[in-house]
C-alpha cells in the first residue's frame, strides 16, 4: 500500500496498519505478510478479501433494490 493512496483518503499508513493488526487479533489469522517492501495479503487474507467483497457488492445491490422499490411505493413512479 502506497502512501499516496493513504493520503488520497486522508488517513496515514500507520493507521491502517493498526487497524489491520486489530482485525487479525479479532479474527485470530494472519491477513498480510510485512516485508521491508510493504504488505501483501496471506492466502487466508485473500480469501477473506474476496469474501468480504462479495458481501458488499450484495449489500450495495439490497440498498438499490430497497430503495427502487421505496421510490415506487412512495411517489407510483418507476425509475428507468
């Protein structure tokens, strides 16, 4: 992870970091290896990658849908 890309979203690399270390000792796994090069995630930190981006690609598509619908039954006009 760059530290432009920390700044871009205005947290510093130092956070992340402890934020990364919180939710291994929750979880009780190893997401990342850290090198002097940086980090790259585990396989069981892909994997948890992966699923957790499923999970919030569905929950993106469940706020569409409730809002879709929220629209049709407040206002009786379909969006297109």
């Amino acid at each position: 992870m760059k530290s432009t890309k920390t700044q871009k979203m205005y947290i510093t690399l130092i956070s992340v970091m402890k934020q990364i270390n919180a939710l291994e000792e929750h979880l009780y796994i190893k997401l990342v290896n850290r090198t002097h090069r940086g980090i790259k995630l585990t396989v069981q930190g892909q994997k948890n990658y992966d699923e957790a981006k499923i999970l919030i690609e569905n929950s993106r598509e469940n706020i569409f849908y409730d809002s879709y619908w929220f629209f049709i039954f407040k206002f009786g006009k379909r969006i297109y």
